[in-house]
C-alpha cells in the first residue's frame, strides 16, 4: 500500500527582492508535516516559458547557436522565449517561434509544463514539438542573443550533444522528450553491446 504523503504548510512568507518581470525573492518559514519548522525557505518566482523542438517540412531540426550568461559559454538552444502575463503557453510558443526563426506550423504537440527547479521553484518550462514548420517571415526577435540559426539533422544533432554543445538540461529534456523511442532504443543497443557474450 503507497503511503499517504502530505504537503508542507507555508506559515509565513517575506519578499526579500522584487525585480520584476525577470525575478522575485521570498523567504517562506514552512512546517514538515512531522511537526519541523524550517525558517529560511527560499523561493524564487521567474517567467515561465515555451521551448520548442521545431522540425521543417523537410525533417531538419531549428537550433540556434548562442551565448548563455548561465553556463557562461556559447552553446545550442531551441527556439522560446517567456510567456506575457495570462498568455497562453501554445501561442507563446507559436509567437517565439515565428517572431525568433520566421517560421510558422500547423502541427503542434504539446508535451507538458514542467518546473525547473525542484526545491526553489522558479519557471515553468512548457515544452513544445512543432512540425512541418514552413518559413512565411524573416526573423524579428529583439532579444539580447546574438544568434545563428542553424538547420541540423537529426545525426548531426546528435553528434552535437555527445561533444556536449547544449548545456541546458531543459533542452536535453525536450529532445528526449520529442526522441523517446530512439533514445529508448539507442539505450537497449549499447545496453546490448556493452554486454560480453557468454
């Protein structure tokens, strides 16, 4: 039988730093459920965003080549971007994608909203797969980034994250996510190798 687990009680929270829209602070006092305060929770809240594995209509893979201050180096990324306040994740995700490449599709899967740091909170990542993506613009993103854009097969893609060029574990989430039977079977291949014959 799965045991019953119970959430923790929020019993006062303090905003330490408001730098909106990129950050806000707080500092949460909380109580475990078996009785414990914890005093000096720290929470963040950031902008959530969409991430999406774009496809063209003739299988190459949309990736941009650009410096991020996070892991301080330059490195492959997916188009995205933050979501305005009430904006809905789906047309986020089609603005960012049309607004930063040109490009635009009709085959949208959505593969879930999901929140990048576990014990501080910050973003939601909503993750993306669009398809048959077809250029109708040039690019017009105002971001920070110097960016190139690159189209890459899925084997260069590949070789691109074995030399370790995506530093972002929410990239490599989204491939995986978009990739999971040829990872999967990529996975049970080496598995395979790696075992000697008898």
């Amino acid at each position: 039988m799965t045991r019953r687990l119970r959430p923790w009680t929020v019993l006062e929270s303090r905003e330490l730093l408001d730098a909106e829209p990129f950050l806000k602070v707080h500092v949460e006092t909380v109580e475990l459920p078996d009785g414990r305060v914890i005093r000096d929770y720290y929470q963040f809240d950031m902008p959530s965003f969409a991430c999406i594995f774009a496809e063209t209509e003739d299988g190459r893979i949309i990736v941009y080549r650009q410096y991020r201050h996070g892991p301080r180096r330059v490195n492959l990324t997916f188009p995205g971007g933050h979501l305005s306040p009430g904006e809905d994740p789906l047309e986020a995700a089609r603005r960012e994608l049309l607004e930063e490449t040109g490009f635009v599709s009709d085959r949208w899967t959505a593969l879930g909203g999901y929140t990048v740091n576990a014990n501080q909170g910050g973003a939601l990542s909503h993750m993306f797969h669009a398809a048959g993506c077809r250029r109708v613009a040039e690019p017009s993103s105002d971001d920070l980034e110097e960016t190139e854009i690159l189209f890459m097969t899925r084997q260069e893609l590949v070789g691109a994250i074995a030399r370790g060029d995506i530093a972002l574990l929410t990239q490599i989430a989204l491939v995986s996510m978009v990739w999971q039977d040829e990872i999967r079977e990529a996975a049970a291949a080496g598995q395979a190798a790696a075992v000697p014959d008898p």
